[in-house]
C-alpha cells in the first residue's frame, strides 16, 4: 500500500508539471477576477473562506507542504481558465483522488479520511463540491457598475461575493469622491463636479471597476408657489392659467433647458376669500443634465379688493401701423390711480415682429399690480380682434376679476405678448393697479425682433408718450319720454387733427368706458314699445354692451345700419330704469349713436333686428 501511494505522490507532480504555464501564456489565458488562494498550516482558503484542510502527512510531506501544493496547483488552473465545474472525486482502490479535469490535484488515504471521521470518498467529495462552489462563485461584486450621481448628491454602492468588501479605492477627484464605512460593504459616492470617472475598488489583488457619471440636474423644482386672483368668483380657467404663470419663474433651470408646465388637475371656479390647493405637473430637460420630473404645490387665492378709483388711459396707437421696431408707448403707473391700457397696432414691416406690452420696476422695492385683462389673438380682421379683446374685458372688469403680479425691483412683466404676422393686428385692454410701493412703475408696448429681442426695458422713465388721458370713464344720463322726441346718445368722437388730437375726444374715446344711465318713460294712456338701437353713424363698425348686466354684442354693421340691441313694453304710466355699460370698440368705426325710440308694435320687430340702411 504505502508503494503504491508513494508511486502516486511521484507520478502527481509529473502530471502536473505538464500543465504549468510559461508568463506569456498566463497572461493570454482567460478569465476575470481570479480568487486569492492562500495555503496557512494545512489549510487551504480561497478568498478567506477554508476550501479544505489537510491533517496527516503523506509520504513524508507534512499537511502545510501539502497545502501549499494544492494551493499552487489550484491557482495554475485558474491561470490556464479552467472551468471550476470540471472538479470531481475519483475512486482509486482504496483511496481517493480530486481531478480538475484529466490533472489530478490532490490524494485523499485513509489515514486523512480517518483522521477527519470520514471516508476517501466521502471527504474527497465534500472537497471537491467546496472547491466547485467557491472557484465558481464571484469573488467581488457590487451592486452597480455604472452609477450616475446629480451634482452634489450622493448615492451608495454595496458589495458582495467571497472577499465580501473592498478595502481600498481610487479614482476620486475633482469629479466624485467615495468613502468607504466601518465594514467596508458599503460605500458612499458624493458628486462633486460635473464629469465622468472610473472608480477602482481593492482587495488582495482584486480589483472592481466602477463607472460614474456626475450630472446636474436640468433644473431644480420649487417647494411651493402662491397664486393670488380676484373675481366673483374667480373662473376655473384663470385659477388654472395663474397657477401655470406662477411656477415657471420659480424654476431654476440649467443653460439650454425645455420646459413643460401642465394645467393642474383638479381646478375649479373660486369665490372671493377662498383658497384653493393645487398641483402644477412640471417637466424638464437640458443638454447633459438629468431630466426633472415632478409637481409644484401651488395654493391660490382668491382676494377681496376694493373697487379701484376711475383709471386713467394709457392709449397705445400711434402710430397703428408699425413699420419698425422700438418702442410704441411708454406711460407710468401710480399707486394713487389705476391705469387702463388699449393696444392695437398692424403689422406693416414687412415680416414678424414680437409685439409685448410690459411694466418695468426702477425702483428699489418689490410692487404687486393688479390686473384685469382682455386680450385676443392676432388676427388680419381689424374689428374681429378688437372686438373680442373688449369683450373679454368688458365681462372680466364687470366682475372683477384679474390676478394679482410680483414684480421685483429692477425687472419687467410682460403682460401680454403676441408674434405678430405681417398685417396682422394685436389688440387688447389691460386695467392695472399698482398696490403697493412709492416708486412708479412704468407701462412699455413695443415691438421687437421674435428670434433676437434687442429693445431694452426703460429704467429711468425717459420721455413719456403724449396719449396719456386722465379718465378713462364717462357716466352719462339719458332720458326718453314715449310720444316725444328720441333720445341719442353718441359712443366716442370723431378723431381730430392738430392739437385737439391729443385728448380723449381726438383719439375717439376708444377704450373709454360709458356708463349710462338710461330713464325710460311712458305718459301716454296707451302701452309703448321702447327700443335701444345702435347706429353705425361713422362707417363699418360692431358694438358690445352690458345691459343690466346681461352681454349683447352686435355683427359687423355697414355704413348708418341699424339694430335693436333691446326692447322694454311700458305700460301706459309706465318706467323703468336701464342700466347700460359699453366702450368703442378698437377696429371700428366711433362714434357710433344709441338711439331710444319707439318702436313699431309688430312681432318681427325685436332685439337683433336690423332697422334700416342708409
């Protein structure tokens, strides 16, 4: 027996040492991270973790030389990328030997067997599935190989396989830093400027390569945002629109980002002194930035404000035709008197221009304003536009309702902006109230080139324009008597030349709120039927008017055509009180009359009926 194994311990290394390889095919063979083996008084580990462990002599070798023979053998076959799965225990008589393959490692006697309350085959088995299940499994892992920080933040890697955790890094830099804690199977990665590094983590020769690309972010979302509106009540649309306005100047954003601000979900009309919870969704993206994803909370409320003074009017149309950039209008704001704002300009230079009506802040100390808006978009029908920005107007101041602005020291507010086509018309009627701070503030419409804006905000006042009104109200009392003679009423003047142009008369009161108040009489004994009827006494032209609160609006009327806007049946005796608010519309042709008179008692005669032509 004792022959027979000695024969074996001689031929083993014999057949070993055909499998040894030279540097250069050490360096060729395949493989990744290989395990650290070590042998250390007849023990054999693999990655720290005891793969077997010799206890007899054999053939004079003591179980550390042993050991180290194993050791040796098991670090060339992973040399030469041998497939661990390829370990297997062979009978031989009464002993039993570990293959890798076709190249024995190891011999287990029975003396070892004996020694370790096993068999040959039983403890040859045991090694070989050990060896099998620790040669195979990763020796580092982590649980990233490529990690993207946002600039500032830090983001954590944890660690696994045989050696458990590294125990050095590099790398780090201007880029990230990385620090690794008590145990070692954590490390914390913190971006510290924006750029790419490949971070190496150690441990007894193993290395673990680590990409990390360090971003930040596209732009960075507000906690909260607060909106501020009036009305009675304030409608949905413009609870939405304002909540939309006052989360995108709260975005800081990176060189270069796109913005999305949805309409919140959720919305609805707001009476005066509530308040309304709301969640704007926000998207945005930049070049070499992370995407930001997410919601603003905004809460609007809606205010109590008093009913403002009669406004002044700031006229913006002269000229009408624009044919250059620059500025169009300047006039100032006072906390002392709310100004009322008409635009209407065409476009006749030839190609698009951005038309804007802005306030600029000089001054030292954040105002708020208050704004009542109409507005519509640019259209080549004169009439048609200005007719639809009044009428928004005119039900928006009718009840209130505006939005309430910040607007910091030094800066500007655009209050409406329209890309204007060649020949198009931009018209519109903005009421403004600066409720706070001393300084004025000033009101700048100007057009400016839309892809290279190059008109500067005013920020010393400079020349004020000479179409600044002092009142842009006028209430009016009418009278008619059923048998007598009509009642008329003329809406706007006829625009003069020379130095009467420069009133509210010479520019044709456009933009000038009537306010009438209408007394209807009937003495005869017989019932009268009273109609209001609009003329176009100047020429093409459409009307808008509240009568007692209820919206008429009229079609485009031809040169002295007449319709009946409303028709009231007095009894014989018989009175009545009518309340009618209107203004001449930018794009017609005012003045045009109200005529009170007594109608015709037939059927077909009623309010949209159209009376003559002249």
């Amino acid at each position: 027996m004792r022959q027979r194994i000695v024969k074996l311990l001689v031929l083993l290394p014999l057949a070993w040492s055909s499998l040894l390889l030279n540097p250069e095919e050490a360096r060729a063979a395949p493989g990744g991270q290989r395990a650290p083996i070590a042998a250390i008084e007849g023990t054999v580990t693999i990655a720290g973790h005891v793969a077997l462990r010799f206890r007899t002599a054999l053939s004079g070798a003591p179980p550390d030389q042993r050991a180290d023979i194993v050791a040796g053998r098991l670090q060339e076959r992973l040399a030469w990328g041998s497939d661990p799965r390829a370990i297997a225990a062979r009978k031989d008589g009464r002993l039993a030997i570990l293959y890798w393959g076709d190249a024995p490692l190891l011999v287990v006697t029975r003396e070892e067997a004996r020694a370790q309350h096993s068999s040959p085959d039983s403890l040859a088995g045991l090694w070989a599935h050990r060896l099998r299940e620790l040669l195979a499994a990763p020796v580092l892992t982590v649980s990233r190989k490529h990690v993207v920080i946002p600039l500032g933040e830090t983001r954590e890697l944890t660690f696994g396989g045989l050696l458990r955790a590294p125990t050095g890094v590099s790398g780090t830099g201007d880029v990230v830093a990385a620090s690794l804690d008590v145990s070692g199977r954590r490390a914390v990665l913190r971006g510290r400027g924006r750029g790419d590094a490949r971070l190496l983590f150690s441990r007894e020769g193993v290395t673990l390569g680590v990409t990390v690309a360090v971003r930040p972010y596209a732009g960075r979302l507000p906690g909260s945002a607060e909106a501020f509106v009036s009305g009675s009540p304030a409608p949905r649309a413009l609870i939405e629109r304002r909540a939309v306005a006052v989360v995108r100047p709260a975005l800081a954003l990176e060189p270069g980002a796109a913005v999305e601000v949805h309409t919140p979900p959720g919305a609805l009309a707001l009476r005066a002194g509530h308040t309304i919870r709301l969640r704007v969704p926000v998207r945005i993206r930049a070049p070499e930035c992370l995407p930001v994803e997410g919601q603003v909370p905004v809460t609007v409320r809606n205010l109590r404000l008093d009913h403002p003074h009669a406004p002044q009017l700031l006229y913006s149309n002269d000229p009408e035709q624009v044919t250059q950039y620059g500025t169009l209008f300047l006039g100032s704001l006072s906390p002392e008197q709310p100004a009322r704002v008409l635009y209407h300009h065409q476009n006749a230079l030839g190609r698009r221009f951005r038309l804007s009506v802005d306030v600029v802040n000089p001054g030292p100390d954040a105002v708020r304003l208050h704004v009542v808006e109409g507005t519509a978009a640019p259209s080549g029908d004169p009439i048609a536009v200005g007719h639809q920005a009044a009428r928004e107007f005119l039900q928006s101041h009718r009840r209130g309702i505006g939005y309430v602005a910040p607007l910091a020291p030094g800066t500007a507010l655009s209050l409406a902006l329209h890309a204007l086509a060649p020949w198009h018309v931009a018209s519109g009627l903005l009421e403004i109230r600066q409720l706070d701070g001393e300084a004025p503030c000033y009101v700048q419409v100007k057009a400016d080139d839309p892809d290279d804006p190059f008109v500067r905000p005013t920020v010393d006042g400079g020349t004020l324009s000479p179409t600044i009104f002092a009142q842009a109200w006028r209430p009016v009392e009418a009278e008619y008597r059923v048998g007598e003679r009509w009642a008329f009423v003329r809406l706007g003047s006829r625009p003069q030349n020379g130095a009467s142009r420069l009133t509210e008369e010479g520019f044709g009161d456009y933009g000038v709120t009537y306010d009438i108040a209408l007394r209807l009489e009937n003495p005869t004994q017989s019932a009268g039927k009273v109609g209001v009827v609009m003329d176009a006494a100047s020429g093409k032209a459409r009307g808008l008017f509240l009568l007692d609160g209820r919206l008429v609006e009229t079609p485009t009327l031809s040169s002295h055509e007449e319709i009946v806007l409303a028709v009231y049946n007095l009894p014989p005796g018989g009175t009545r009180r009518v309340s009618i608010s209107t203004l001449p519309l930018s794009g017609s042709a005012y003045p045009v009359r109200l005529v009170v008179r007594e109608l015709p008692d037939r059927d077909s005669v009623r309010p949209g009926s159209l009376l003559r032509a002249h």
